[in-house]
C-alpha cells in the first residue's frame, strides 16, 4: 500500500477527527498511487493516521475511511452500513423512506445512500467510491434484497473528482415509489426527481412547520414535490400555494396533493420564486406563513457574494408579503453561507423595511443527516422560524 505523507504540522486537524487531507497538505507521497487507490495516511513524523482514497487530481486529495490499517472488502461496508442501519431504525421506526448513509457523518465519506421503501439511491462524490460501487451494491443486495438500485451521479462536484455526471438503474428494475412522512404520502421519482430523488434532511423541520400554520394562509417558495405546503395543508392550514420553477416538480406536487386528499385547500404554481414574489409585493398580496426553501446559491466561496446578494433580495420580498404576526420560515443548504451571515441576512432585511423580528426556532438538517464535529463541513443546512412585527 502507497503512503502518503504529510508537511510538518499538518496533522492537528486530522488527529481531532477531520476525514480529508488536502492536497496542499501533502509532503511527499512514497509509491505511485493513482485516483481512487486506497493509500496510507501518515504524519510528518510518519505516525499513522489511517487509510483512505487517494486522488491527485482533487483539492481533496485523501479522504480517510479507518484510522486502522484493515481491509476496504465486503465485510468492511457492510458492517459500517449495519451500523448506519441499526441508527436510523431507532430514529425513524415507522418511516418506509430515510437516509440510510451521510457520508463522512457515518465515515464513509463521498458516499449517500437513501432508502425509499424497497429501493435504493446512491450518489458516489469520490473517485474511490465510485470505483467500489458495484461491490456497495452488492452489499446492499445482501442487506435488504431492494427491488432496484439507482444512482444519481449528476453533481458537478464529480468533474472535480474526475467523474462523469450520469444516472442509471445499477440493480433490478424501478418504479414511482409511494413514501410516508408523519402522515403525509409523497410518490417519488427516484430517476427524474431532484438529487437522490426526495429532499429527507427537511422532515424534522417541516413537522416543525406544521405547528404554525393551523387556520393560516401559506405561501411556501421552492416547493419542490410538496414538502412543507403538504405539511401546512396536513396541519390544517386556510390556504397554501406551492411555487417551483420546474413543472414536472409541479405536476408531480399536484398529484402528492391529490393522494393525500388535501388538493382543496394546497395548489401549486409553475413559476420563478424571485419573479412571482415580486409580483405578488406589487399586488399588495398578504400571507400569514411565508416558506423559503432554495438551493444552494453559494457553491463555492467565490459565489457568496452574489448568493448574499440573492438572499437579500428574497428575504426582504417574502417579508414584504407577511402581515403583523406573520411567520417566516427560512433555509439554506449552503455551507458557504455561515449560520452569523445567514442570520444578519435575515436581521438586515427587517430592519430595512422597519420591521422588528424574533426567531422561534433555529435547526439543521434531520438526525439522519449526522454532523461530525471535527468537520464544520458537514453540518450544512440551516433552518430557522420568525416572527415578524
């Protein structure tokens, strides 16, 4: 096995838990290993800090799977992803849908894996990763027997890692899957629908959603198949209208909306958020409940600038559109963009319009998202609740 050694000092973050090397990091590299070859990591003083995926073309240039020096074989994913199992069978005993790995938040990192009843969605973010595919793959054959296994490896972030964008039924044969949420029955698109096939991270914070918006008019912004206007309208809600710029997403909200009887009171327009909310301010339309959940506007540090400025601009319309009382529900999925900087967006907007405001609520992405601590880059949504005067 190649090793990989790092400059002087380079090891405090790695020795408190962090699981990538960078590649600026490196002193000299003993061998002659190339991408997705699994190397061993070691100090400057050469003291072993574990094993990894190697590649030389990614800033990310080893990402730790062991601080033990063992086998990367069957047995290996399957007794990581049994744990991972275990976890979320406790967090989620009567959900047929959740996130069954986090990638490093269950240390195997540049790996997703989504269980949506008896199928199976994977992302693969790393060379290495995507080279052991069709070995994950049968390991969660033995696992759970899945009627299909899909992979949805369209992220640009693979270019970097020197992976072509795709998508493929790897295993079996697949078909719309119906999905439970605390109530609520979404029938998803593991092919065509957006990321892995359904956004899980938002499920804690759309039952947070719920509790305000009993008897409430309800704007919800970036739908996406009806997550939190589905909530809204399950709660009981006067009114809900669902935005999302992409109409296959729209019809397929419609018919969640139908399926779970609740097309009376939730509807759904196919339209640019920023576009109709201005529209909207300039037709002095008022809502109680105010939802914004975009993408991510800040994929790198050299977008923030313009991701704030984005921010900016639709908070400040979505305030405008909230009577007195209102409530403002917010997130960004971009861990560019600080919890400090995505606050003060949020402060700056009220305050420009004169507006006093007060959060209810602050959380992040749902227990089967876990965090590392030693990896700031893991913890990367954030989701808050105002009320506005």
């Amino acid at each position: 096995m190649e090793t990989v050694i790092l400059k002087k000092n380079e090891d405090h973050r790695i020795s408190k838990g962090h699981l990538w090397a960078f590649s600026n990091e490196i002193n000299e590299i003993k061998g002659n290993p190339v991408a997705g070859d699994i190397v061993r990591l070691v100090s400057n003083q050469e003291q072993i800090l574990g094993i990894g995926f190697f590649n030389p073309h990614s800033l990310i240039a080893v990402r730790l799977l062991s601080h033990n020096d063992e086998p990367i074989d069957f047995e290996f994913f399957k007794n990581k992803i049994e744990r991972a199992y275990s976890i979320r069978k406790k967090i989620y005993p009567n959900e047929n849908a959740f996130r069954l790995i986090h990638g490093e938040g269950d240390f195997l990192p540049g790996l997703i894996i989504d269980k949506f009843g008896d199928y199976l969605s994977i992302q693969t973010f790393s060379y290495g990763m995507d080279k052991l595919l069709p070995l994950i793959c049968d390991v969660l054959e033995s696992l759970f027997h899945p009627k299909g296994i899909v992979e949805r490896n369209e992220a640009p972030i693979r270019v970097i890692e020197g992976l072509e964008q795709k998508k493929n039924i790897l295993r079996g044969e697949i078909e719309p899957v119906t999905i439970s949420e605390f109530g609520i029955q979404y029938q998803i698109d593991l092919l065509d629908g957006q990321k892995t096939g359904f956004f899980l991270d938002q499920r804690e914070n759309r039952i947070s959603f719920r509790r305000y918006t009993k008897g409430m008019s309800v704007l919800d912004c970036f739908c996406n198949e009806g997550g939190f206007a589905l909530h809204a309208g399950y709660a009981g809600a006067s009114s809900v209208t669902g935005i999302d710029i992409s109409e296959n997403v729209i019809k397929r909200a419609v018919h969640n909306s139908e399926m779970n009887t609740l097309n009376q009171v939730v509807s759904f327009i196919s339209g640019d958020a920023f576009d109709l909310l201005n529209q909207y301010v300039k037709a002095n339309k008022i809502f109680d409940v105010v939802n914004l959940d975009p993408p991510s506007f800040a994929k790198s540090k050299k977008t923030v600038r313009k991701a704030k400025r984005g921010y900016k601009d639709i908070h400040t319309n979505a305030m405008k559109l909230l009577k007195s009382g209102g409530i403002l529900a917010t997130a960004s999925c971009s861990y560019n963009i600080t919890e400090e900087t995505f606050l003060e967006i949020i402060n700056d907007s009220a305050r420009d319009l004169g507006r006093n405001i007060s959060m209810l609520e602050w959380h992040g992405a749902a227990p089967d998202h876990p965090v590392l601590p030693a990896m700031p880059e893991t913890k990367y949504l954030k989701f808050g609740i105002f009320l506005l005067e």
